[in-house]
C-alpha cells in the first residue's frame, strides 16, 4: 500500500467515474456513456419505453449527459475551489458542532458501541441490542441526541442560507451539502467511523468488508416540497451506508428496500422502512433502496457512505470490473492501490459523486 509523507494511505478512484452510472432524472435510469454510437446502441430503445419518443428529446438527453460529463471532469479542481472560499469566507453558526462530543451521542448508541468493543462482544448478542426491519439485514439505531440534530440542522441551513459556494451532494440529490468542504471529516466523521461505527459494522457486515471500514463521503441531503421530493432506485458507492433523519417537520417519505443490485427489478419485492428523526438506518452499500416522496414540510438526512479499500481494491463497486486508479485528493474513492504496495496504474478519475 502506498503512503504519503505523513505515513497515511494514499487513497484513488477508479476510471469509471467519466463514463459510468450517468443519472438521467427524466427517465429515472443510469447508464453508460462511451460514444453516441455505443449510447444509442445500448439505451435507444430502452429510452423509448421510458417516453423519449423524439429526435429533440434524444438530443436533449445527450446535452444532458456532456454537461455531466464536462461537471465530473472539473470535480475535483471545482470542490478544492470552494473549500478555498469557504475556509475564507464562511463564519459557522455552532462552530462546536464540527467535533464529535460525546455528549452528540443518545444513550441507546453508547451502549451499543460499549458492548460491540468488550471482550464477550458476538453478533447475536448485537443483534439482541438492535432493532430488525423487514428489510433483510437493514437495522435501526437511535444515534443522536434530539438537541444535537437540532443543531447540526441549524448550521446546515446557515450554511444554505450564506452565500458561500455550494455543490451537489452526488449524481441523484440536488440539495444538500457537501460536508468534507465544509470541514467536518477531521473532527467528526473519522472518529464516528474508527471509533463508533466500525466495531458495529465489524459484527454486523464482515462480510462486506464492515471489519475495515477506511475511508467515508458524508454528506446532507434536503427534501422538501418545493425541490427534491423524493430519491430513486439505487444502491451506493459505498460497503457500509449509515442514513440519519436529523428532521424537521415532513409526512411519509419513508424508505424503501428491495434485494441486492445483482438482482433484476422483477424478481423484487420491495420492503417500506419508516425514517424517524434522530434514528439511523444501516445498511449494505450494494443493497437497492430509494425514498419515497415526502407529502409536507422538509427533511434533512445525514448520509455516511463507508468504504473497505480491501473489499473496492478487487473489484470497483460501482462498474463491477477491476479497479484501473489515479491517486485522488482526500479519500478519494476509497481505493488503496496494489497490495504490493507500488501505485497503481495512472488513469482518468472515478469517483461517483
């Protein structure tokens, strides 16, 4: 594995960033995008069934997919920029909000993680403690203190409300925030995943790599009436996911589950999951889900995606081939390099965001 010169992983993402999982909202599909011949080959026909009947509706859909393509391509330099202008010029609401206090923690969690770090610590005995939905190996847990939401929501919307540069959380949600830019990975999201999310994820989802969790995007998401309603069918760029409802007032926009993403559509049942405010839902990366649409008010989700270099190394979670990496900022994608420990071959970016 490659360090740099304070001894820390070097993390990379995976090429399939510029080309792969392409959301286009109007027709709630993602796809892949190599040339207008191979677009055209793979998805007219399917976009036809989805109501894109026209030339000039064909055309818009491909204008749609260059300016993506040209946002990812300026990712990286775009979020450096606006860190730049935040750290300048963005004065916080709750600046002790940006460090993980125990205090943030309700009392049902600190007893989970207590338990999950003893000696006698075992996957029934964790399950015992946790509360199972219908949805196969999805789990509730209170995380939060009621107060602390509180103020974590209020200095996101100060934050919103400030007119310092903002981007999008990833290809699907087109309001939230970014929390890395806005300075909360150090002091809050690294401890939360090294000291309290890990030993639960190490019994819960060893199997997918919960065991060694390294790396994480945090970010928040906003729905409300009058902009992003609800989230579509997906899975996540991630091998852990946990999702916190901070608040505030909203009706319905539950959660939905299906099976994992190897898994045809068809050959789903989908199960509802209600999303109560201060509680977190934890789940595999991989396993399908989206949101239903809220009826009133607003909702503000926490959203940690958790990620194993171990588990991503061998196989990139989002374009299901081996990884081909170039070094990237942060953590990156959450991908380490070769085993041997000489860097990976050099290549475009890939990082799904």
């Amino acid at each position: 594995m490659k360090n740099n010169e304070d001894g820390k992983d070097v993390f990379y993402n995976c090429s399939c960033f510029m080309t792969d999982n392409i959301f286009l909202e109007d027709y709630k599909l993602h796809v892949r995008f190599l040339s207008e011949r191979q677009f055209r080959s793979d998805y007219q026909t399917v976009l036809k069934r989805f109501g894109c009947l026209s030339d000039a509706q064909f055309d818009d859909v491909l204008r749609k997919i260059t300016d993506e393509v040209e946002r990812r391509t300026f990712l990286v330099a775009k979020s450096a920029e606006r860190i730049a202008a935040i750290r300048e010029g963005y004065k916080p609401l709750h600046p002790h909000v940006y460090n993980l206090q125990e205090s943030y923690l309700a009392a049902e969690f600190k007893q989970i993680v207590n338990y999950c770090r003893s000696s006698e610590a075992n996957t029934e005995g964790l399950l015992g403690l946790l509360q199972a939905e219908s949805a196969p190996r999805v789990y509730r847990l209170t995380v939060f203190t009621k107060s602390f939401c509180d103020e974590l929501m209020e200095e996101l919307e100060h934050f919103e409300q400030s007119p310092a540069p903002k981007g999008r959380p990833n290809t699907m949600n087109h309001y939230g925030i970014l929390l890395n830019e806005l300075g909360f990975d150090k002091g809050f999201f690294t401890p939360l995943r090294e000291q309290y999310l890990r030993p639960i994820t190490s019994l819960l989802y060893t199997d997918c790599g919960g065991h060694c969790l390294d790396s994480h995007k945090a970010f928040a998401v906003k729905y409300d009436v009058h902009e992003d309603l609800d989230l579509s069918y997906h899975y996540d760029n991630a091998e852990v996911t946990l999702n916190v409802s901070l608040g505030k007032d909203f009706t319905e926009g539950n959660l939905y589950f299906g099976d994992m993403n190897q898994v045809p559509l068809s050959e789903t049942e989908c199960s509802e999951v209600e999303h109560r405010v201060t509680e977190g839902l934890l789940h595999r990366g991989q396993h399908m889900h989206g949101a239903l649409p809220i009826s009133s008010g607003q909702r503000w989700n926490l959203i940690v995606w958790m990620r194993a270099s171990q588990e991503r190394n061998k196989l990139c979670p989002m374009c299901k081939r081996t990884p081909t990496l170039e070094e990237g900022p942060g953590f990156a994608d959450g991908f380490t390099g070769g085993s041997d420990g000489a860097p990976p071959p050099q290549n475009s970016s890939c990082t799904l965001t």
